[in-house]
C-alpha cells in the first residue's frame, strides 16, 4: 500500500482532484448515510484540502477550515474515508496530517470539530474533548470536540 497525500487550496486543486473529492463526500456523506443535505456549502472556497491517496486513488480526505468560516477557531471537517479503503488506519492517517497542517498554516491554535457522535472514541484519541452538548446536524448526532494547544 503505498501512501502520499497533498495539502492544497481549493484554486491549487485539479479539476480531477476536486471531482475524486466531492464525489467521496457524496458517496458516504449523502448516499451511505442516507442524508440530504447541500454539501458544497461555499466554504470550500476559503479551505485547505487534505487528500490522502493509497496507490494514487483518494483514499481519505478532510478539509482544514480558517477560523471564523465555522468556529471561532481553525477547524477540521468533512472527515472521510473511501468505503474500500477503511480499517487500514487512513482515518487516523489523513486527521494526523490534517492537524499538523493546521499547525503549518494557521500555528499553534485550537483546533474545533463537529464530530458524528460514534466516531467520539476515535477523535479522543487524537487528542479532541467532547465540549458542548449533542445536537442534530440533518438527521445525525453530533457533538462539537475541541483540541486544545
């Protein structure tokens, strides 16, 4: 298994890379877990992009959020993994590199997210605290995490 990943600005992206991207999003966030919502939400604009290929196919994915475009800090979202790549440790992968990136751009900050619930234990161990109470975001439980510097 070999792995690369880039870390991009939207207007640095491909037209191939920003396809492969949209479409992993699509494919679990609104088909697998069956919910409706506009992904491409005008903040992809203003992002950075993390993309991790396995083999040269995009394996995983996250996008590094300015502060102020979702939470007042820099934040970490649109976390995913392609279905025919999971248990191979790409989820961890891809949020490692997105968390060094946000060192990289914005520096030593806090870092929110607005995690689905059952990834909870997951995102803990990368250093995230559960702060705040759970919410629905379209159809599924959430709760913002923080991890702080």
């Amino acid at each position: 298994m070999n792995l690369s990943h880039q870390v991009k600005a939207f207007d640095e992206l491909s037209v191939y890379e920003l396809y492969e991207l949209l479409r992993l999003r699509s494919e679990v966030f609104v088909v697998e877990q069956n919910c409706v919502f506009l992904d491409q939400d005008n903040k992809d604009q203003k992002c950075q992009h993390v993309l991790l290929f396995v083999d040269n196919q995009l394996g995983a994915y996250c996008r590094l959020v300015p502060a102020g475009l979702s939470y007042q800090e820099v934040a970490i979202g649109r976390v995913v993994s392609a279905p025919g790549f999971r248990g191979k440790g790409l989820g961890r992968k891809v949020m490692e590199l997105g968390i060094e990136a946000c060192q990289k751009l914005f520096g030593e900050v806090d870092i929110r997210l607005g995690a689905q619930t059952y990834a909870l234990d997951f995102y803990k161990s990368l250093g995230f605290v559960p702060e705040g109470d759970t919410y629905d975001e379209d159809g599924i439980e959430h709760i913002e995490m923080v991890k702080r510097v």
